[in-house]
C-alpha cells in the first residue's frame, strides 16, 4: 500500500480531481439554477437580473437564497412587495419553493460539456480518480447523477451541499471526496469550478485549483450563444472572468474542461519540483 507520510513534502503527481457539477461538468452556462431563481423570486413579487442570480452561484442553496436577499437591489425590492426586510422565515419559504423546481431543472439541463468525457476518460488512464462537490442538494444530486449517467458521466465519488455540515466555501466536500477516494495528501488533489466559491472551496482544502471560463456560471451562456459572438468579444468577457479567477487565488484558468488535462500535467511538474498549492 502505497502511502505518504508528511515528514518531506510531496513530490508525487496528481491523484485526484474534484470537479463541479453545473458550469464545468453538465450545463454549459449553468441556465438551469439561474432560471429558477428568477422564477422563485418573482412568485414573491420581487424581479431579479441574471446577474443577481447568478451572484451566489456554487453556495448551497439556502445560503444562495441569504446572498441574493443581501444584495441592495433585492432587498429594495423584497422591501417595496413586502414592507419590511427579509427574514429566516423568508429564506425558508423561498427555499421551499427552490428545492422542487430546481429538481425538475437539473433532469433537464444534464448534458455533459463538450470536452468533459473525453477528458475524465484521460484523466482515468493516467490513474487519476475522478470525484464531484457541488452546491446542488441530496435530491438534487440524485436526479443528477442518473441523468448524468444516462449521457456517460459518472464521477467516482459525489458529495452535495447536504453531506456536510457547510457547504462552500468550507472544504468539507472536498474532504469527503478525499476519504471516498483513498486520496492524501491534499495537495495530490486538484479542484475544478467554474465560481469564486469553487476557487475559494479548493484553497481552504489546500488544493490546486482551475477555475474554467467560457463553459460556466461567470459568462453564463449556452453553447450556442457563445458561438454567436464575435471572437474579439468573447475574447474580452473571457479575459475579465480570467482575472477575477486569478484575483480570487485561482492557480489556473481556462476556457473548459478540455483542457484540463494538460494544465494537470504542468501542476504535476510543480509537484516534483517540490512546490505546493498553499505556501507552506
């Protein structure tokens, strides 16, 4: 049994990766749970932007919910419908109206990204395992996973914002997919997302991290709407989520997870050269 010992620093390749559900391995743009907290909170009375919505995007849910009734412009508009400020019981209900809707979402918006089979494929013949943490709920995650599973997307380990005791940007998940995995230490792990809270969750694991760009949650559009734009446009709402991404920690960026496999490559060579992901 091949096990390492912290007495040196680790100079073995990467193990493992974590990667996050909508945005980097299903959904391109991650549509599902942005439209669904529109919907919830317009029931309420209350209009909310895309981009409010998408504010929180990777939290758990409820603390996605606390997010978005904390930003100035929602909290004015929950006040001018309601006549005073949200409260916990607020959080409860909107979140009792999320947890259904966003069920019926996920089934509907599982198909892998392009690039994402191909690469778990590479990433299992190199012997690297292949786990998943996400801001997604039990219920969530058990449609998911089969509906995943029916267009070739099987993680070897799932972990959801309800397995723990908090969800990002505590590393709890990532925690959890180590234990599942056989995986130590950390820094053999790599976490991939596609929101500040998956940059922020791979950190306090002591994890390498990539945030992923054009496929997720920061951008925020289908396949389809991104081949519409023009190159130059694309290439400068990219450049600005790339430097959010490295502002926020992020060890790399790039455009999906397709090309993951190489950016593992080089943290591979940082690992033999004795270098870690957090300074020691």
């Amino acid at each position: 049994m091949d096990v390492f010992i912290r007495r040196n620093r680790y100079r073995g390749p990467v193990r493992a990766v974590v990667l996050d559900w909508a945005g980097t391995a299903v959904d391109h743009g991650c549509i599902g749970p942005t439209a669904v907290f529109v919907d919830v909170f317009a029931r309420y009375g209350v209009g909310v932007s895309l981009a409010e919505a998408r504010a929180f995007m990777g939290l758990m849910k409820k603390d996605h919910i606390r997010g978005m009734l904390g930003l100035p412009g929602v909290a004015a508009g929950w006040r001018a419908a309601h006549g005073r400020e949200a409260g916990e019981g607020d959080v409860d209900a909107l979140y009792a109206e999320t947890e259904p809707m966003m069920v019926d979402v996920v089934a509907r918006h599982a198909e892998p990204v392009p690039g994402l089979l191909d690469t778990v494929a590479a990433l299992r013949a190199d012997g690297i395992k292949v786990g998943s943490s996400t801001g997604y709920t039990g219920p969530m995650v058990e449609v998911l996973t089969r509906e995943a599973a029916r267009r070739g997307y099987r993680p070897d380990a799932v972990f959801c914002s309800t397995d723990v005791p908090g969800g990002r940007p505590w590393p709890w998940m990532c925690y959890r997919n180590a234990e599942a995995l056989g995986v130590h230490p950390m820094e053999a792990m790599v976490k991939i997302g596609d929101t500040m809270s998956d940059i922020q969750e791979g950190l306090n694991a002591g994890m390498w991290t990539i945030g992923l760009t054009r496929t997720g949650n920061e951008l925020g559009m289908t396949e389809a709407e991104v081949a519409a734009l023009a190159p130059a446009d694309l290439a400068g709402r990219l450049a600005v989520i790339e430097a959010r991404f490295l502002a926020e920690g992020a060890h790399y960026v790039a455009p999906s997870i397709a090309e993951c496999p190489a950016i593992i490559a080089d943290i591979n060579r940082r690992l033999a050269e004795g270098e870690l992901p957090v300074p020691a």
